[in-house]
C-alpha cells in the first residue's frame, strides 16, 4: 500500500507540472457540508451544475491545532458501491494541504474571478471569513492523466487539537470529454 500511495503521489506531481486539457471533463454533483468550523453553503446552477455559495471559516485555521486528510472513492457503474481509490492526501496541517494540493483546485476557483479564497497566496493561518465561489465549472486541466470515469468522492475530515471537528464530502461526475 505504501508504495502504491507513494507511486501515486510521483504521478501526481509529474501531472501537476502538466496543465493540459484531459480527455476527461467532470462536473459537480452534490456537496455535503458537516461542521461548523470550515462550513461550504453551496448551490448547483444550470445543466452544468456549476458550483456557487459561500464558505464560512469561522475561526483562523492556523497550522498546530488544525489539520486534515482525506481520501476519495469511486463508483464507475453508479450503483452505490464505492471503492476506495489509492489518490489520498495524508493527515497534515491545514496550510500545508492547501499549499500541496490546492493546484487541483486552483484553476476551477480563480482567486479575484470567481472567488475570494486566497489559494493563490497561501496565507497561514487561514484567515476566518466569508469566501464567495460564484459560477465555478470543475476545470481538469491540472488533474491526473487518467482518471476513472463515473460518480467520484472525495471525503476531507478536518480536525482541531487531534479531534474530527468536519467533513466535506464531494461527489462529481466524470465522463469523456465532449468537444
Ligand atoms: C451565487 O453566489 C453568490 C456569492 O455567494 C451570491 O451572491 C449569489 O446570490 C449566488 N447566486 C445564486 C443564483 O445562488
Ligand atoms: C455562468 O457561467 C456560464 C458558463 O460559463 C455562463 O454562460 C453564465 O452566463 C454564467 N452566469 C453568471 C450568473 O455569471
């Protein structure tokens, strides 16, 4: 499993210095918010579901007492079962899982386009606030070559001083891309 994850996370970086259009394309399909701490209030527009809300941090996330992991999963039949996927970020501080993985997210939520979250200069802490994300489509550019197609989950657990305070669980859709 070890080599697997560290394997994966060679591929990962050699992608990552690779922003080219995929063969893929993939859209939101829900958004599951628990927690009070790291809160996302989002909503879905169009038949793109574009994503659009706010997120709520309701206190600085600095980098002793906040920390996360998290770990996806994938359904290619859309049947319900979900299998455990080797793409998984370690447990780590906060700021640190915002600066190793915040290029997946990077060109979907544009810092000063179409969002307020500061990815782009990675500020620790994690200044509490109200960050908006308006009419953000899912952009893969900066994704893995090969992605798996069908329902994908990525599940975040965030914790303060060692003890689960939220999750965020995101489902997308991915399927080949249409010209
Ligand atoms: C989209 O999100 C923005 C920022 O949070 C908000 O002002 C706007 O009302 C939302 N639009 C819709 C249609 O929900
Ligand atoms: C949202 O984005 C879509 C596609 O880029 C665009 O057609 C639409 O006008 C945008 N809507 C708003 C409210 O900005």
């Amino acid at each position: 499993m070890q080599m697997i994850k560290f394997y994966v996370f060679l591929t990962l970086i050699a992608d990552s210095c690779m922003s080219f259009p995929k063969s893929y394309q993939a859209r939101f399909v829900s958004w599951n918010s628990k927690g009070s701490i790291v809160d996302f209030r989002v909503r879905f527009l169009g038949r793109e579901r574009r994503l659009n809300g706010s997120v709520i941090i309701s206190e600085d996330l600095d980098s002793k007492r906040f920390t996360m992991s998290a770990e996806t999963y994938s359904d290619v039949s859309g049947g319900g079962d979900y299998k455990l996927m080797p793409f998984s970020m370690p447990h780590q501080s906060i700021c640190q899982a915002a600066k190793n993985y915040g290029i997946y997210f990077r060109a979907t939520l544009k810092y000063g386009v179409n969002t307020d979250i500061p990815f782009e200069s990675n500020p620790c802490p994690i200044p509490k606030g109200n960050y908006y994300m308006k009419n953000a489509s899912i952009e893969t550019d900066d994704w893995p070559y090969i992605m798996p197609r069908g329902y994908f989950k990525g599940v975040a657990k965030f914790k303060k001083d060692n003890k689960v305070v939220g999750t965020q669980e995101v489902v997308i859709f991915i399927e080949d891309r249409t010209p």
